[in-house]
C-alpha cells in the first residue's frame, strides 16, 4: 500500500490523492481515491468500506514509511486483528521475497 498525493483535484469531492493497494491475488493494482490530508482512521474506514468487502483482511500489509500505517490507531488494528504490518524503504519494497 503507498499513498500518491499532490495531485490536482479531481470529481465531485475533490479528490487530490489515491491510495495504491497491490493485492497479492489480483494482476492489476487497486487505486482509490482519497484526500491527501487523510488521518490513519480515515484510511482505514476507506479500507473496510471499499476494499476489504470485496476481498478478504490481508495477512500482511507492507508500506512504505508512511506516518499513518505506523500511527497507534492502525497498530491497534493490525495487533486486534493478528496481521503484520512490514515498513519498506524506496527502491526496496520487495521485502517479502520476490
């Protein structure tokens, strides 16, 4: 998961950012749009309501450093729900193998 921000605003509520999700089952990434000044709670109620009901709670997230997938909200939520979170850095996101 990674964050693509800056960009111009975009649709009826101004979306200026998306959110990449690369979901290990599928062949094409899933882009949802969002806003760039998203808090950790509002990235995880995008997630329950536009991914994870059409798929399955991932096992393992891995993301960049990102300050809102390492906030206390979203580590509450990965330890509730017995999944890891993984912290790569840029150029180097395959940290789970190849």
């Amino acid at each position: 998961m990674d964050s693509v921000t800056e960009l111009p605003p975009n649709g009826d509520k101004s979306y200026n950012s998306f959110l990449v999700i690369l979901y290990r089952y599928r062949e094409t990434p899933i882009f949802l749009p969002s806003h760039e000044d998203e808090t950790a709670m509002d990235t995880d109620f995008l997630l329950w309501n536009r991914f994870i009901p059409h798929t399955e709670l991932f096992k393992n997230t891995i993301s960049d450093r990102e300050p809102k997938f390492k906030s206390v909200l979203w580590t509450n939520i990965q330890r509730l729900f017995e999944t890891n979170l993984s912290i790569s850095t840029a150029y180097h996101s395959q940290i789970d193998g190849p």
